[in-house]
C-alpha cells in the first residue's frame, strides 16, 4: 500500500490531474473539475418542478411524467467543452461525472421517486460503430449509480439514423423522427417506469420519439437530459 501511495504521488507530479473543463491543475481535494468551473456549472432547478422548461418542450410529444435537463447549454461555455469531449473524444468519465452529480440532484426530487429501469436513448447501431460507443451510456450508467437502479442498454433499439436535424423546421424534424425506435422485448418494460436519458435536449422531437415508443409498450417515462440548449 506504502509503495502504492508514492507511486501515485510521483505519477500526478509528472501527470498532475487536470481539470475536465479548463484544463487547469487540480487541488488536493478537487475531483474531476476544479472548484471555479464547479461552482460556474450553469445547474437547472427543473428537479424541483414539473412545470418546467424541458417539461414543456417534451409533454406535448408523448405522455410523460416528468422531465429534467440538468445543464444549461450555450455557446463558448463549459458545458459545450465538456458535452464536446463527451461526444466526440470518448471522455466517458465527463458522463459518469456529470451523470452522478445529476442523479444526487434527482434523489432530492419527490417527482423521480418510483422508476425502475434507466434507457440511455439508443444510437442507430451503425453510427455507434463509427463512434465507437453511445456518449448517453456513461450518462445513463452515472445517473443509476446514484440512483441504484439497473440501466437496460439491450431492449430498446433505434432502427433508423434520423439525418441531421439543423436545419429543419419543427413539423418537419418531428416526421423525421416517427418510429425510428423500436421495443424489441416489450416484456421487459410493460407497466415500467422508464427514466430516458439522453445527453441534449434541444427541440425535443427525438426523445419524444422515444417516449411514445415505450409510452406504446406499457411504460410511463421520465426523461433526464444532461444538458438543454
Ligand atoms: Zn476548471
């Protein structure tokens, strides 16, 4: 154990631990980010109310019961550093992190109380293989952690890889996303609560896609995005 301790005292003096979001070096006590970036997370309070904004973009959708986005999402921030390393550069400790730090939030909320199994929103198989994995995984899998709930990566699938959706209106983006997905063991979710997870919530047409999916197999569903442009 001694050896190990020094070990690790002499690898973070040669690679000291950096902070995710501006890359400065960690404190002793700092984990993951450090204290400025920590305290300049722009956190939602949606948890706390049902009449919120990731609600309203998501309840005319799908049947859901209740909605939260955890970050706000702008241009420039650090929210967009980290959603980008997320995304591209497989920095699937940013999910784990952020996920956990979201699910402490949700544990204090009366309205995320009974759910029973956790779906990371599903990426079409063949742009999972160009990424390499689904960036909501990590997410998914930090939110249950804190939550203890199991995380079903299997059972819900998405059939279709819906084009980008920039520039498109919002009539147009919501036919672009009907029955992408699909419940491929409706067993596993019939009378479930379902949290649906994914990393960005911006129109809300594809995770209200989702919703109406389970909504179709049985399931009431919760959603819990990371961020909300
Ligand atoms: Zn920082």
């Amino acid at each position: 154990m001694q050896i190990r301790r020094h070990w690790d005292s002499f690898v973070s003096i040669l690679f000291p631990p950096l902070c995710a979001s501006c890359e400065n070096v960690l404190l002793h006590q700092e984990e993951f980010l450090c204290s400025y970036c920590q305290f300049h997370l722009p956190v939602n309070d949606h948890y706390l109310f049902s009449n919120n904004e990731a609600m309203r973009r998501i309840q005319y959708q799908a049947t859901i019961e209740m909605a939260a986005a955890f970050l706000s999402f702008s241009e420039s921030s650090l929210v967009q550093t980290l959603m980008h390393k997320l995304k591209y550069e497989n920095e699937l400790q940013v999910g784990l992190y952020l996920g956990s730090e979201f699910g402490h939030q949700l544990l204090t909320s009366p309205h995320f109380r009974d759910i029973d199994v956790v779906i990371p929103v599903p990426l079409h198989p063949k742009k999972k293989k160009s990424r390499g994995y689904n960036q909501c995984d990590s997410v998914a899998q930090g939110i249950a952690s804190i939550l203890k709930l199991p995380v079903n990566t299997i059972d819900f699938v998405r059939l279709l890889n819906n084009p980008s959706q920039t520039n498109m209106h919002r009539m147009e983006r919501y036919d672009n996303v009907e029955n992408i997905f699909r419940c491929l063991n409706p067993t596993a979710f019939e009378g479930k609560h379902v949290l649906l997870v994914d990393d960005v919530l911006t129109t809300g047409a594809t995770i209200g896609s989702a919703a109406r999916c389970l909504n179709s197999a049985g399931c009431r569903v919760s959603v819990a995005t990371l961020a909300m442009a």
